[in-house]
C-alpha cells in the first residue's frame, strides 16, 4: 500500500501538490509568500526561509516554475523542524 501512496504524490500536479505544501507549512505555523523577487546588477536575490521578528517566513520566487517552488519549500519545511518524525501523520504525508 506504501508503494501506491509514493506513486500517487509523485503524479499529483504540482500546483496541487505546492497548495497542500503551503498548507502544511501553515499547520506548523510557517508563514510562506510568493513574491517577484528583485535583481539588480551586483546581488541576486534567491528564495528561502527567514526570520521576521518571532514568525518563521519562506519566500518563494513567484518567477521560478512551481516544479522549483515545490522542491524548494519542501526542503526549507523539512529544514525548520527539528525531528520530521515529531510532525502530525497528515503533515509527513505530504513531506516525505
């Protein structure tokens, strides 16, 4: 049954699979935006996770494909929290 379960979050369409991450991150009271990033000539600008006063912010690239976003927040989520095995059932689901 574990087999099917991989199978069928792999084929999920990534908006989909993007909207439950963001939801996800919500539950672990992560706040996540996607917003233009801007570049200008001498820095460049990448999408991650941050601190804003006590709130936990990831900022995704609204410019990268959602392909890109979905691996990115998935590893930035996975990055904040200490022990993946701590997290609500329905949370590590989508994550892993």
């Amino acid at each position: 049954m574990e087999g099917k379960d991989k199978k069928t979050r792999s084929t999920r369409k990534p908006q989909a699979r993007l909207e439950e991450l963001i939801r996800c991150a919500t539950l672990l009271q992560i706040e996540v935006r996607t917003e233009k990033l801007l570049r200008e000539v001498g820095y460049r600008v990448l999408s991650g996770s941050c601190r804003l006063k006590e709130k936990k912010l990831i900022i995704l690239d609204r410019d990268l494909s959602v392909r890109d976003q979905v691996d990115l927040l998935t590893g930035e989520i996975l990055r904040s929290v200490p022990d993946p095995a701590a997290v609500p059932p329905e949370i590590r689901d989508v994550l892993l």
